[in-house]
C-alpha cells in the first residue's frame, strides 16, 4: 500500500515513464537552438525542459546553454548587454541579460 505522495509519484514515475525519458530531454536541451521563435519563446522551452528534466545547474552554465542556442544575430547584441551590464555591476540574473533592441527582433522575425 502507498502511504505518501512522493512514493506514489515513484512508483507511478517508474511505471509509465520510461528508462530514456531524462536522456531524450538532455539530449533536447543539448541540441535547442532559437531557430525562428522570439527570445523569450526560446527562453521558456528551455526553462520548461530544464525543469522536465530536473537540472540543477549554476546560472554561468544556464547562461551559456541560453547563448549558445540563439541566433547569431541575437547572440552578438545579447553579448554586448551583458557585458555593459556586467561592468557596471547591474547584470545579476539572467532576465536581465536577455533584453534585445526590438530593431534586432523584428528584423529577425521578418526573416
């Protein structure tokens, strides 16, 4: 008989979900780039895998996964910010670093 939440979620986990399911959302997130959503569609797919697959990580290895999927374009205006933002000592989390000149956007999502 189960006697807690957590064990039924264990053993209903264990029984419907199966073996690969954490290894394809690492592989998903591995592989997620932006390609032709917005910034912050991009951004909750990840946050909604991440979360999926129960990751842990620092921010610094968010950030750079976050980075390293957005567009090139994206990438070098989201750079610069960050770097602006880190020298004067404001850039404290990643919502902050994620913002893009909407001339950047729109000419992206026209593409």
């Amino acid at each position: 008989m189960v006697e807690s939440w957590t064990e039924m979620k264990r053993i209903m986990r264990t029984r419907y979900i199966r073996a690969s399911y954490n290894r394809d959302l690492q592989l998903k997130l591995q592989r997620m780039t932006q390609g032709n959503k917005s910034v912050e569609e991009y951004f909750k797919e990840m946050e909604v895998t991440m979360i999926r697959a129960r990751m842990n990580e620092e921010n610094e290895a968010i950030m750079a996964r976050f980075m390293n999927g957005l567009n090139y374009d994206i990438r070098d205006v989201v750079e610069l910010q960050e770097y602006v933002m880190t020298f004067y000592g404001k850039c404290t989390a990643l919502s902050e670093v994620i913002i893009v000149p909407k001339d950047v956007y729109l000419s992206h999502k026209e593409q």
